[in-house]
C-alpha cells in the first residue's frame, strides 16, 4: 500500500502556462522525489500595456513517500 502526499506549488512563466507547468515539476523533483501526478488548480496571467506578460499556474504535485 503506498502512502502519497500532496503539496501546493505556484509557478510563472513567460511562455505559457505548460512551461509553468514544466518549470514547477522540474524545479520540485530536484527536492521532491517520486512524484506521481501533477494537477492544474489554477491558471492566471499578467497584463501590461494591453498585452500577456506572464503566465500563473498554482499546482498540487502529489508524491509517494518511502
């Protein structure tokens, strides 16, 4: 039986909201191991001068623990 965990991750990006997505899990396994699944919870971006200037993303990143 295996024991998951589930923590809350924010990240931004540039490009689009998948590379924020990416940015996130690559960053977090660097400290975080097993991760099983992440899940989008929300999306937001920033707007300046009528244009998209960053893209949000706040994710839960579930791993198993040992």
């Amino acid at each position: 039986m295996s024991v998951l965990k589930v923590i809350e991750v924010l990240s931004s990006s540039e490009k689009s909201w998948e590379d924020a997505t990416r940015t996130a899990v690559e960053k977090a396994s660097k400290t975080v191991k097993n991760i099983r699944s992440v899940y989008v919870q929300d999306q937001s971006a920033s707007v300046k001068n009528g244009k998209v200037t960053e893209f949000r993303v706040n994710l839960k990143i579930t791993f198993e623990l040992d």
